[in-house]
C-alpha cells in the first residue's frame, strides 16, 4: 500500500492537494477536517461538541480523534493505499497512526509538508473564509489555529525527519505547480 501523510499549517493547501493525489493514485482520502465538517452540516451531537472547539481555533481531544480515525480505517477494506489530511495533528496522534497501520500489517510510506510563509496562510485563509462560510476561516481564529499548529502539531515533523519520512514541498507555487511537485516525489517511490 501506499500511505501518505499530507502535513502544513492552516491554509497551506492540504485538502486541495489531497484530492488531487486521491484521484491520480487512486488511494481512499480520509479528510478529518471534512469529517468534522459534514457532522456540523448534520448538526449531530458530535458535531456541536466538535464545532465548540473548531470554532476557538483549538483542537479536539486526541482520544475523539483516534477512535474516529480508527472507525473511518475500518471501513475501507481492500484499498490501494489512504491519504491523510489532517491528522495527525500531535504526536499523540501520530503514534496512534503507526500503531494502526500496524494491525494492517502496514506502515507510513511518506509524509508530504507543505511548505508556506506565514502571510500567505493568512491571506488564504481568510479569503477563503469570504466563501466558505468556515467558522474558524476570520482573523481571531486564525492566530491561535497558528499557534496551535506550531506548538502542537509542527514537532511532527522531527518525529518523521528522524524516520527519513519527511520530503518537504515548496507550497507556494499555482495548484498546478504544487501537484506537480507532489506527483515528482510520488512517482519516483512507486517506481
Ligand atoms: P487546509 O490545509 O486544507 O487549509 P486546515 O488546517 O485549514 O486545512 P482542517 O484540516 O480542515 O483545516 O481542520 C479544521 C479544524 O478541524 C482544525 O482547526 C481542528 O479544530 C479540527 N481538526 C481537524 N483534524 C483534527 C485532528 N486530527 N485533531 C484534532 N482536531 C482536528
């Protein structure tokens, strides 16, 4: 199989190019973020408790998010391989996926970073914020999703360095410029 962690900061283009190297490789794209999204839309139990903590930039437990993961594993049987958007988002998390993977008899292949300036995050983010109507896309929220990210999330990327897992993407660039980027390094480790 080929697994593949999509990591960045809030705004740096991960579920855009996820859906793209989904559609390429033909792997199952597991999107927490999307997840979390459509149990808001629904306006489901879990989604009001979710949409407290999304709502303050801040995130949920490590524990809710494990088991959810655990659950939308399960349910795919029988794929080429799964991208992951948006989780792991600690290091809690990130030991909980091997540790999943595990039971497949499977592994991380590669964890793809996102790499992009600050201000363009939040110009992003908030321009996306005008459209998509996203409680946590508006300027309070996006510092402390920011800071939340650079204390809670980036010390994953040493976790995956030290397993020479981490191949590092320029960000910046068109859609285009960054998939291409992406398919380059993916199509060297399919070979
Ligand atoms: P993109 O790079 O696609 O712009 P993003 O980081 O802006 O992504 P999502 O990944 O959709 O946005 O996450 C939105 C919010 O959902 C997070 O700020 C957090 O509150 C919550 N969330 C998503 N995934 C997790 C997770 N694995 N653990 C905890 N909270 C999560």
């Amino acid at each position: 199989m080929l697994n593949i962690v999509i990591f960045g900061a809030p705004g740096s283009g991960k579920g855009t190019q996820s859906t793209k190297i989904s559609e390429k490789y033909a792997l199952e794209h597991i999107s927490t973020g999307d997840m979390l999204r459509a149990e808001i839309k629904a306006n489901t139990e879990f989604g009001k408790k979710a949409n407290s903590y999304i709502s303050k930039g801040h995130l949920i437990p490590d524990e809710v998010m494990i088991d959810k993961l655990d659950d939308l594993m399960k349910k795919k049987n029988g794929v080429k391989g799964f991208i992951f958007d948006g989780f792991p988002r600690t290091i809690a998390q990130g030991k909980a996926l091997d540790e999943m993977l595990e039971k497949y008899d499977e592994k991380v292949t590669v964890v793809l970073s996102l790499e992009v300036e600050e201000d363009e995050l939040v110009d992003r983010i908030l321009k996306r914020g005008e459209i998509s109507g996203r409680s946590d896309d508006n300027r309070e929220t996006v510092e402390a999703r920011l800071n939340v990210y650079h204390n809670q999330t980036e010390p994953l990327k040493n976790y995956y360095s030290e397993q020479f897992k981490l191949v590092r993407i320029p960000g910046q660039g068109t859609i285009d410029e960054v998939f291409e980027s992406i398919s380059t390094v993916l199509d060297r480790i399919i070979g």
